[in-house]
C-alpha cells in the first residue's frame, strides 16, 4: 500500500517536473518592429520615406502613345512625300529629397525610351533606354545634366511658348553648374555649361526671374564660348540650291576664335483675359551666330520634337524672334496657340545650276494649335497642328511644312 503510494507519487511528481520543464524550453520570440513606408509631406504629394532613412523619394512619370504625321519635305519608306505613323514613350523620373543643415539636398534622375515605327520599322527591336536629365541639387547650388540654362524653366517661365511644339528658340541638353538665390518670388541664377569644345572656357548663363500670382517675367543673357565651322556643316539644299552656310559667317570658319552674346526675355500673365487662361510672350536677340539661337526647322517623323531641315540636321540660325503663345482650360477640356516670327542671320546662297551667288537674309515663320481633353484622373489627349515657313528668297525660295500629332497619356 505505501510502496504503490510512492511509486504514484513518484510518478506524478516526476511528470509535473518534466512539463513544467518542457514549458520553460518553448520560448516564443517577440515580432520585431516593422518599419512601415511612411508618407513624406515636406514636398508635396507623391513622396514617401525610404525605410531607415530621412530621405524622400517619389518616383514618377508616363507612358505615351502618339500617332505622328509628317508633310513634305519628309519621305516615308515607299517614296511618298510625308511620313505618318506611331511612336511610344515610357518616361520614368527618380527625384529624391532630404533636409540638411546646408538646405535640402536633391537628387532628380530622368530616363525615357522611345519606339518609333519610321526609326524601328521591326518592332521586336524595341528601344534602349536612355538618361534625359540626371542632377544634383544642394540649395541653390545645381550640378548634372538638363536642358541649358538658356531654355530651362527655373521659374517655369523660360521653356518656350503654351502649346506642346513650344517653339522653343537654342533648346538642348548640356553638362552645367549654376547657383540659384531665391527670395519672394525673385531668384537670380548663374551658370556655366560645357560647349564641348574640349577647351578649359565654358559659355556663361546669367538669369533673372520673377514669379508670382499673377504670372512672371524673366531676362537671360548668355555668352557663347565658341561657335565655330564645326557647329555647322558646309553646305544645305534648298530647292536644288546649294546654301554654303559658312559664306556669309566669316568667323565661323576660324575654329576657337569665335565668341558670340545673346538675350532673351519674356512675361506671362495668368487669368488676364479669362478664368484659367494664360498669355505668354518672348523673343530673343543675338549679336552674333550661336547654338543658342538655333532653330531647327523641319519636322520627320521619328524626331518631331527636335526637327531637320531636309533630313539633315541643319540648324537655321535666328538673329532674333519673337512669339505669343495663349492657353485656355474650360474644365477637363483646353486649346491653345502659338505663334513666332524671326529672321535669319545673312546667308551665302550658291547657286549650283547657274553658278551665281547671293546673299540673303531668311524669314522665318510658324504657328501651332492644339486642343486636349481629360478623359480621366491621369490619362488624357491631345491633338496638335504646326506650320513651319522658312523662306530666303532669291534663287533659293521658301520651304514649308505641315505636322501634328494625336496623343494619349497616362500619367503616374
């Protein structure tokens, strides 16, 4: 009786012991801490803390479907005198934020790839990717590759006229360094950029700009380092006449030796003639030839935004230009138009049929209009038509062109 008590109570005390040690093993860890993305309001909507860090990113950008149509001069590949066809766009852009004890600290990075159907008639070949702006910012102080100070929008005021072919006067991408002061509204900038020359001296950008309510006004002026034969080819066709384009330039054919100035100023007045209405008008005047008053002229079908004249890339160089440009939004449906006039610098034109010179002064003339409509939050469409008319007179004439385009774009 007493053994068979002690063996139970054995037995019993040796399985308390046992569990209760087995308990004490299991051990169930606490979750560690999850480090949610969390929303950034310091710039804006869109923006979002990269986990573990105070820096803000947004990512961004859109994808594009446009149908493009070229007229004469452009050729399409069965021999026809236009070019009509599709392109598609997918644009993405990086922009990262961070507050430090020297002002914030940016880093904006842009790529975009583009199908175009003229350029790539196989379309299994795609598009590479390439970068379109990439630039440090700290403060005012600016670093990187983006449009040149000459066109950039600083104070969203510089970049051309209201219409999407903005009619945008010497707009190109450049290496560049600048420094920005901003206070209420005024902000002065200069800047240097690469020309590419190889040489120690760069072209020098100055900038003055006012932004408000009501719209702004603006004044730059650059000095053009170098502008020499080698930014030009020798010669272009017009109407079978063969235009020496270093003729009537006479310095540009001293390589190193040729510096040139030029200003371009312009206003614009929001809500002047109507609600969501706005009015813009620039010009430009250079002194002397240079890249920054170039106009490429003509339109082909894969490069509709940076244009040829007769296919071969040759610049009309304006001495001066000036244009309005008006834009009107009626809720989710808008237009606007644009207009420019300018003429050229003097021009050395041979005749290759008769021999015979002259020289001539070109005109030059354009207008655009377009209309869009919002067909929902981030997706819209545009419709746009341009003129283009450059005309030298004399033995050479006129060349002319009409384009457009037809668009829908999603944004994100």
């Amino acid at each position: 009786m007493n053994i068979k008590s002690l063996l139970l109570g054995s037995a019993a005390a040796l399985v308390a012991v046992t569990g209760a040690r087995a308990a004490d093993a299991v051990v169930v860890a606490e979750p560690e801490p999850v480090d949610y993305v969390r929303v950034c309001d310091v710039y804006g909507k869109g923006f979002y803390y990269i986990p573990g860090t105070q820096t803000c990113l947004s990512i961004g950008g859109y994808v594009r479907f446009q149908y493009n149509v070229a007229g004469d001069p452009a050729r399409n590949l069965e021999g026809d005198d236009y070019q009509a066809g599709s392109s598609v766009r997918a644009r993405l852009n990086f922009d990262a934020r961070e507050e430090t004890e020297l002002g914030t600290l940016r880093a904006f990075a842009r790529v975009q790839a583009t199908n175009n159907t003229i350029a790539q008639p196989d379309s299994s070949l795609g598009a590479s990717y390439v970068m379109d702006q990439a630039y440090i910012q700290l403060g005012g102080l600016l670093m990187g590759y983006r449009d040149t100070l000459w066109s950039s929008g600083i104070g969203g005021l510089e970049d051309g006229l209201l219409t999407d072919t903005d009619l945008v006067v010497g707009s190109f991408n450049t290496n560049q360094i600048s420094y920005t002061f901003a206070a209420n509204g005024f902000s002065a900038t200069i800047g240097l950029e690469d020309d590419r020359t190889g040489d120690v001296v760069p072209d020098v950008h100055a900038k003055l700009v006012y932004s408000g309510a009501w719209g702004g006004a603006y004044l730059s002026a650059v000095y053009d380092e170098t502008y020499n034969s080698n930014n030009l080819p020798r010669t272009i066709t017009l109407n079978g006449v063969t235009v020496a384009i270093n003729g009537t330039y006479p310095t540009l054919v001293q390589d190193g030796n040729n510096d040139a100035f030029a200003l371009k100023g312009g206003v614009l007045l929001k809500n002047l003639i109507a609600a969501d209405s706005q009015l813009k008008i620039e010009g430009h005047y250079a002194f002397d030839p240079t890249v920054y008053a170039g106009l490429t002229a003509i339109d082909t079908l894969s490069t509709l935004s940076t244009s040829q004249l007769t296919n071969a890339g040759v610049p009309i160089l304006l001495e001066w230009a000036a244009g309005a440009g008006y834009a009107q939004k009626f809720g989710k449906f808008g237009f606007a138009i644009s207009g420019q006039y300018g003429e050229t610098f003097d021009m050395r034109l041979f005749n290759a049929r008769t021999g015979r010179t002259t020289i001539d002064q070109g005109e030059y003339w354009a207008a655009v209009a377009n209309v869009g409509y919002q067909i929902t939050n981030n997706f819209a469409t545009l419709a746009e038509v341009s003129y283009k008319n450059v005309d030298f007179g004399g033995p050479a004439g006129d060349i002319d062109q009409v384009s457009g385009f037809l668009r829908f774009q999603r944004n994100f």
